[in-house]
C-alpha cells in the first residue's frame, strides 16, 4: 500500500466542521487584524509553551527577523547557526544585514551543541540560533550557559517537544515558530509566533510586528507588517489542545519503526539525554541514501532528502562560507546533508505502515 511522507488530513477529518464554523464565526464577526481571535491563541500557545508572552506574526521566517531585532541584533553583528537547517534560518538574519556564521552540528542529534558553536564564535558574536531540528529539542541550556550569549530558539518543527521537561520555546531567551501546513501544529496557510519570558523583549516584538509603532501613532522603530492573521489564529485555537496527542502519534509511529527493525536497514540518530522529540521528521541516515530514496518511491513509499545542499553551500550564501581566508569546511553537517532520508511520519502512522516502509527498505 503507498504510504504518504505526511497525512495531514485524517487528523482533521473529525474537526473540519469546528474548524469552518469558527472560521465563519471570524467572518461574521468582522475582526480580521489583531483581534479577540489572535489575542486569546497567544494566551493559550504562551500557557502551552510555559512562557509568559507569545506574540503572533505572518510566518516563521518574520519571526526570526523580528526576534533578533528585539535583542538588539544591528548590521555588521555575527549571529552563529547551523548549516544543516531549512534556508529561512540563515535568510531572516542576512535579510536584517546581520552576517550568518555557519557552524557544524552533532552527528546523532543533528543539533548544534557547545562544541559545534565553540569554532564559529570571534568577539563580533552577538546571538547563536539553535535549531531544534527535525523535533528534536537543541541543548539550549547547555549553550546560554558556557557563552553568556542570547540564543534564539528556531523551534519550528519542534512544537511538543521539551528537554528535561521544559517545553521546546521556553529554553532560550527567545523562540520562535512556524504554522506552516505541514508543521506539528499547521494552520491552514503561513502563519508563526515569537515566545519568550521578557517582558521587555515581548514588548518590542509586539511593536515591530506592527510598523515599529506601539499605539499606531508613534513609530519607534523601523519595522514590519507581520501578524498573525485571524483567521489563522481562529484555525489554530482549535488545533492546539490536540497536539500532545498528534505527537503522542508521532513518538508511537517511531517507536513502530524500532519494533518493525528499521535499524537493521539504516543508521538511527539519537537524542540528547533528558529529551522527548516531536518528530515532526523521522530522519535516517545511509551511504546510498538517494539510490534508497529512488527504490522506495518506486514502491510506493513517499520518502525525501532535505537539506541535500547545506546552507554553507547555497549560491545566496557564498559570502558568508569562508573562515579565515579558507572555504568553509563542515564534514557533519556534509555528510549529513548526503546521507540523510525523510521516512514517513504522522499521528496516525501505523505498524502496518512501518511494516512497508521496512520492507521497501530491505528490498532496495
């Protein structure tokens, strides 16, 4: 039986109908832009998240933006972030005129650690990014501790995640998310939010998500036209007090995938000690990764590469890939970039499932 990379669908197959009533409620209400809506999910992602402030924006790419902003990130500052991340980590910093410093990752977590971050660091740092890639929480902690730096947390795959029982968004001074379609917690278009315990920082990220103004008169900074929509919100109050269930589903899907033997197959990756992932990605590793990636589409079980040209490696961010004179050299973060393979994933993923994907596995 083919088996999707997602299904996002079955999920909400019982909450259409909430889901288009509240949407009409929207509509009918006449609110469309930073409205009762927008106010009440900031209330319920900051009280899910264990922060004190959450701040809806257009999208998880504003949101990086707008969260090194608040800290006080100017041009010409160095931010260190991982090279084996999604493109919009390293953009929304470029984009600010801030000057993104590649650094390597852990080779089992995929995440940046003290280690990996020691390298990049030169007396023009100001911020680190931690990624928590593919819902598996960063050692966050461990990095504001050894560096005395701020660190935004890009927790957008990793809703529903937490380490040592602090919840994925509570663990660096700032955070940030996507709502993007196909996220742990999707909306039904782009949609993201900035969390953090500092009021101060909350309060500029509410001023610069809205034109640097705070009263809509006086502009304080220069800033953007990025909110999270109504609607949106509307969308996501619904979703959110299932998402401990979906990565519930999620945690039994991997745990699926250990039971059908897939590490006979491939190489596992780890977790840090004292983390419980979200997997919005269940990510592997092989030498013939694409020749498998090839065989398994072939029957029918929708795989993927991400990341296959680390961030190091894109033309936009040549200027950026050298260090000390020399081309950048990241052999983490190359080789997991050749050798990584998305399998199947979702809250509803099955043993019978596992079972095929083992299968085609083996077959390849």
């Amino acid at each position: 039986m083919p088996v999707p990379l997602f299904d996002t669908d079955t999920p909400l197959a019982d909450l259409r109908p909430t889901i288009l009533e509240r949407v009409s409620e929207v509509i009918r209400d006449g609110r469309f832009i930073l409205g009762p809506e927008v106010a009440a999910f900031e209330r319920e992602l900051a009280a899910y998240v264990g922060v004190d402030h959450a701040i809806g924006v257009g999208n998880g790419t504003d949101a990086i933006t707008i969260a090194a902003r608040a800290l006080g990130i100017e041009p010409g500052d160095e931010v260190v972030l991982p090279s084996y991340t999604f493109y919009a980590t390293a953009e929304a910093i470029a984009a600010m005129g801030a000057i993104p410093v590649f650094c390597d990752v852990d080779r089992d977590t995929r995440n940046i650690t003290v280690e990996t971050v020691r390298p990049a660091l030169t007396p023009r740092t100001r911020a680190i990014v931690a990624v928590d890639l593919f819902g598996m929480p960063a050692e966050i902690p461990a990095i504001r501790a050894a560096f005395g730096l701020p660190v935004i947390e890009d927790a957008a795959q990793a809703l529903g995640a937490d380490l040592d029982g602090v919840r994925a968004g509570a663990l660096g001074d700032i955070a940030t998310f996507s709502f993007y379609p196909s996220k742990n917690l999707g909306a039904f278009g782009d949609g993201g939010a900035i969390t953090t315990d500092d009021a101060e920082l909350a309060q500029r990220v509410r001023a610069l998500r809205f034109h640097g103004s705070r009263d809509k008169q006086t502009f304080d900074y220069v800033g953007y036209n990025s909110r999270l929509d109504e609607i949106q919100a509307a969308i996501l109050r619904v979703l959110l007090p299932h998402l401990d269930a979906w990565c519930d589903g999620r945690r039994a899907g991997v745990q699926a995938y250990l039971d059908a033997g897939i590490g006979a197959h491939v190489e596992l990756g780890g977790a840090p000690l004292g983390a419980t992932p979200a997997w919005h990605l269940y990510v592997v590793t092989h030498p013939d990764a694409d020749a498998k990636l090839q065989r398994l589409n072939d029957a029918g079980v929708q795989a993927r590469a991400y990341y296959r040209v680390p961030l190091h490696r894109q033309p936009a961010m040549a200027p950026y890939a050298a260090r000390g004179g020399a081309a950048l050299e990241l052999p983490v973060t190359d080789e997991l970039a050749r050798t990584g393979l998305a399998l199947p994933i979702s809250p509803v993923f099955t043993r019978a499932q596992a079972d095929e994907v083992v299968a085609a596995l083996a077959a390849a």
